[in-house]
C-alpha cells in the first residue's frame, strides 16, 4: 500500500514526464505498425531533431543564451562515430585521406555512437570554458563564429572528414526505436537536469545573473557543465543521424539545420522541457506538410518552375508571428502537468506561484 | 612584396569591409541588435540589379540607384514589420527575429529567382583598369576607395552636424535619456535602419562587382566580415566599426599573400579565432566606445 501511494505521488508529481513521453511512444508504435518506409523516415529524423532541440533547451532554455554552435557539435559526432563504427574497407574508399592509425578501427555502433558523443562533450568542454563569462551579444557572436570556425575544419580537414566532399558507405544502424529511445531518455534527462539544483542555479542566473552570484551560483562552471551536456546530446543525434542517412558532407551540419532547430525550439518555447517536445513535434508536422504540398507542386507541374524554399519561407515567418505574438512560445516557458487533485497541494501551488510573481 | 599594386588593392578591400562594418554597427549601437539579416540586404540590392537589367535600357548608374533604394527599403520593412514588434521583448528574441528574416529573405529569393547563380551586368568602366607608373590598377579597386570615402564622409556630417546625427550618437550613446529628452525612438531606429540598407546596398554593387554573379547566399561571407571588422574595431563605436573594417581589409590581403596554400583553407578558421580572442580579452575592441557590453567573469 505504501508502496503504491508512493509510485502514484512520484508519477503526480512528474506527470509531465509521462505526458510527454507517451505520446511519443504512441507514435512510435503507428510507425512500427503502419511498416511505411517514408512515415519511417519522417519519425526517425523527428526523433533526432528532437535530440537536437532538448539539448538546445538544456542550454539555451535554462541558460538563457542563443547558441548557434549546437549543429557544429552535431557534426563533430556524426563524423566521429562514422569513423569509428565503418569497415576499414569502407574508409579507404570514402575517407581515402584518414589518418592511417585510424583505418583499422572498427568498434560495435552503440560504442561508436557514445564516442561520438562523448568526442563532441570533449572539444565543447574545451573550447567553451573560456567562453562560458561571456553573455548578451558577445556570447552571440562567440557561438556563430564557433559554428563558422566547426565547419571550416569540417570541410577542409580531409585527414577525418571527406572534405566538401559527401561521405559515403556509412552502415545504416540507427533504426526507429533506436532513435526513440534515446529520444526519450533524453527527455527524462532534460527534465532532471532542469529539476535538479543545477538547472534551478542555471535558470537563477538565466532571471539575474547578479542576484544568482550574489548567493554563490558559480555562472560560469554551471553554464559550463551545461555546455558541455548540451554537446555531447547534440553529438549523439550526430551520430545517429549519421547512421540513418549514411550518406552527409559538412553541409548538413551549417546555418540551414542551425535555422529548424532553433525554429522547433522558440515555436515550443524555449523555457521548458515540454517546449521543445511540442515545438519538435508541430515544426516537424507542418514542416512536411508544407513539402508535400511543394513536392506536389512540383511533380504536377503547377508552376512554370520548380517551387523550392517554400517551407523555410513559412517557416521564418510562422517563427516571426511566434516571437511577435508569444515570445514565450506555445508553452510559454511551463511544463504540461496533470491537473493535481488534492485540493490542498493545489492552494499551495498558487499562493507559491503568487509570491514568486 | 608591398608594390602599389598590392597596397591599392588591400585599400581597396578595406574600404569595402569599413562600409559592410558601419552597416552593421550603426544598427548594433542603438538596438544592441547583431542584425542577422544584414547580408541579405546585400543581397537584395544584388537581385534588384540582375532584374533591373532585364528591363528596357537605363543607364547603369540610375539602375544602381534604385538598388540601392531598395536595400534601404527591404532594411526598413524589416524594422517595421519584424523587430519593431518584438524589440520590447528580449534582445534574445530579437536576435531569432533576425535570423528568421535573413532565412526568410534568403528563401524568398530561392522561391521567386532560383538558387542557380545569375550573372549580373557591370559597365566597362568597372572592369577596366588604369595605368600608374609601370603598374595597373583596376578601376573597380579606384571606384570603391573613392565611392566609400565620400560615403563615409558624407555619413560623418550627418553624424556630427545635423539634428538627426546628434540625435542618432546620443541614442547610440544612452537610448533610455534620449528618449526622454523627447527624442522619438521609432524614427531614430527606422533612420538608423535605412542607414544600414544604404550602405548595404553600396556594398552590394561592388560586392557583386567583385564576384560577378548573385546567389541567395551571396550575403554571408560579407555578415562574416562584418562581424569580424566590427568586433576588432570595437562594437560599441562607429569610428570603431571603420577602424575596424580598414584594418581587417588590409589584415587580409597580407595573410592571403604570406600564408601557404594548405593554411590559407583554414583563414576564415583563423579569423573567427581572433574574434573569440578579441572578445575574451579586449571586448571593447580596439576603440573603446561609451558604453561597453555587458561581461560577467
């Protein structure tokens, strides 16, 4: 008995997270079902995106800071567990010029994947600790000159990347449950993260960085650490990307993703976990709406030329209207939870939300 | 190694890099805004010039003209419509705002021209070239020294000697004071605005002189620029910006003519590299303005 009152006050008082997940997991199961390859395709890039824009929300939502460089890392894993995880007689056609020492190793996906991750935390951790003191529009400038420098050694490192080049004959591992489970333990993590006491210092020092200080929120080593969690999961979605499409170059990985990732996350909200889930899941939803109706255009030759661009251009402007009309996003900056029943809790949650306001 | 030749040439890009850093600073040291979509204002002054030579024959210069005006116009509709409403909110909403007008801009072009690169027509005085003492000089490379040394010319009277001017250092300066001295901030924004078109689209005839051809993505390498000049000159000052854009012009003449091949891949790496630098160590660039940004540490 005890036991079960237990379970039940730990699922109210997290019920966002079983809201949020359920769904997905309700998605996940049509498109298991359903057996469509394109629908298939559609979810799993959805459930990388997602990856994407929580570990954008990790940083950016709690931190309060735009970064841009979030793809750079993406790419920094996508390339590092391809390297890691293709056959030595695979790189010898697609990476002709890799280091030698690295053309033997061959490692099982999933360790691949978590090096990738880990490769992508590690240069974040080290290029961003310096940066970490710096906010407003410095900050700003600091993450785009990041995804600048990032894709300059992308494209021009051939000894690791396949230059401009499009790499090619990646094993595709990155299945559909593959990606929604790291989608979802994702979540679980974005929520801890924000919940726990690192999150509330970092959201402290988000509201006002000097009142934060002045009870001892050490800005610099949370934003740090959140940094560099926020890297290593846009380092996996690299990597699982990477396995998916099996075949990228440095493009991928520049302003144009940098441009959805963002619009998910601001369409959602940027200041909760449930953001970046409903933002993920209405930009990708409109998203491919928009390209079926283009590529519809297109197939039946409504126009004199081919119709491309058409999306992003909603897009922006839906973004726009967004930011016009609900800085906040949809969300707002809540999460969703289930209503609580016991009418006393429910009183406290006001008066406290009261004094706080 | 430093012939006439290389110095008008480095002079040249200078001057060109000194106006895409004003552009993007003078709406920077009101706003606050780094204004994402001012490459794309190059780049519609770019398309304006390619349709423009689709019609009857107009004289270049006149076809010059009205790209011009059109930069400033598509500058000043984008205050107008897009941040004018959201600059109340937060200057991180602002910033996705100009990031979403320059994807917006740049896919408008996709959708209405094409993403194929389309050649746009220069007059032969563009390409031709002059000859001093024993050594040839473009006349483009002439064209811009002496184009944006009157523009920045004619800009530093109207900074220093009218109304407006005074009106647009003070709001640079302290905007809160200045709007309370009855100083009305939608118009020295807007001003400020179609300054930034102005020289963006100044830039874009000798951008696009330069390159020869227009594409949608025509205007990132000159925002790159601009971020770069700006925050080596200082962002928080106009003189700054010049400063700024002059030597990062010159800067880069010299490194593309020593670095060796393989490095020289790596130069944009390089720049942005220096930038992080500037920014931890001398955020207030090299002329400090009144008001530096805000830096916790």
């Amino acid at each position: 008995m005890k036991t079960t009152t237990r379970l039940k006050s730990v699922i109210t008082e997290h019920s966002t997270l079983f809201i949020l997940i359920t769904p997905l997991i309700i998605i996940a199961l049509v498109t298991d079902l359903l057996d469509d390859t394109l629908t298939e395709r559609i979810v799993i890039t959805m459930f990388i995106n997602l990856i994407l824009v929580l570990g954008l929300q990790l940083f950016m939502g709690n931190g309060g800071i735009l970064n841009f460089a979030h793809i750079g890392f993406m790419g920094i894993g996508a390339y590092a567990s391809v390297i890691f995880s293709m056959t030595p007689q695979a790189k010898s056609i697609g990476l002709p010029d890799l280091y030698p020492i690295l053309n033997p190793i061959q490692i099982p996906f999933l360790t691949a994947l978590l090096l990738g991750g880990l490769i992508a935390a590690f240069c974040a951790a080290i290029i961003s600790f310096p940066l970490m003191r710096l906010s407003d529009a410095a900050a700003v400038i600091t993450s785009f000159a990041l995804l600048v420098i990032i894709h300059v050694v992308l494209v021009h490192w051939d000894n690791i990347t396949a230059g401009p080049q499009t790499l090619f004959g990646v094993d595709r591992y990155t299945d559909l449950w593959m990606s929604v489970i790291w989608g979802i333990g994702f979540i679980i993590l974005a929520y801890w993260f924000k919940e726990s006491s690192l999150g509330l210092k970092l959201r402290a020092s988000r509201d006002d960085r000097y009142a934060a200080a002045t009870i001892g929120v050490n800005m610099v080593i949370i934003r740090w650490i959140a940094f560099t969690l926020s890297a290593f999961m846009a380092g996996i979605a690299g990597g699982l990307w990477a396995h998916f499409i099996t075949s990228f170059s440095p493009k991928a990985f520049y302003l144009t993703e940098t441009f959805v990732i963002l619009a998910m996350l601001v369409v959602g909200g940027p200041g909760s976990v449930s953001g970046a889930v409903v933002g993920t899941l209405i930009v990708s939803i409109v998203r491919e709406g928009l390209r079926t109706i283009e590529s519809a255009i297109n197939i039946g030759q409504l126009l004199s030329s081919t119709l491309i661009g058409f999306a992003e251009v909603f897009l922006s402007i839906a973004l726009i209207v967004i930011l016009i009309f609900r800085p906040g996003g949809i969300m707002g900056g809540r999460e969703i939870r289930w209503p609580k029943k016991n009418p006393l809790s429910k009183k406290n949650e006001d008066s406290a939300s009261t004094t706080i306001s | 190694m430093f012939s006439i030749d290389f110095l008008i040439n480095a002079l040249s890009l200078g001057s060109l890099y000194a106006l895409i850093a004003l552009g993007l600073v003078i709406v920077y040291g009101i706003l606050k805004l780094v204004n994402f979509a001012y490459g794309e204002l190059i780049m519609v002054g770019g398309y304006a010039l390619f349709m423009l030579a689709n019609l009857p024959a107009l004289p270049w210069l006149v076809m010059a003209l009205i790209a011009v005006t059109i930069a400033m116009l598509t500058s000043y509709l984008t205050e107008r419509v897009a941040f004018r409403p959201v600059r109340e909110k937060s200057l991180t909403a602002m910033l996705i705002t100009s990031f979403a007008v320059s994807t917006l801009l740049q896919n408008a072009a996709l959708l209405i021209v094409s993403s194929r690169s389309r050649a746009v027509q220069f007059p032969a005085i563009f390409s031709g070239s002059v000859r001093l003492g024993n050594v040839d000089i473009a006349n483009r490379n002439i064209l811009v020294i002496v184009t944006s040394s009157l523009l920045l010319f004619a800009l530093t009277l109207l900074l220093k000697r009218t109304i407006l001017g005074i009106a647009l250092r003070a709001a640079a300066d302290k905007f809160q004071m200045t709007r309370m001295l009855g100083v009305p901030a939608n118009l020295i924004i807007s001003v400020a605005f179609v300054i930034s078109g102005l020289l963006a689209g100044v830039v874009s005839l000798f951008w696009i002189g330069r390159v020869g051809s227009v594409t949608p993505t025509i205007g990132l390498s000159p925002l790159l620029i601009a971020f770069v000049a700006t925050v080596i000159g200082g962002m928080n000052s106009l003189e700054g910006a010049v400063v700024g854009g002059y030597l990062y012009g010159i800067l880069f003449s010299i490194i593309s003519l020593i670095l060796p091949q393989n490095l020289l891949d790596y130069r944009e790496a390089f720049m942005f590299s220096i930038v992080i630098l500037i920014l931890l160590f001398k955020p207030e660039g090299l002329i400090r303005g009144t008001y530096s940004g805000e830096r916790v540490g």
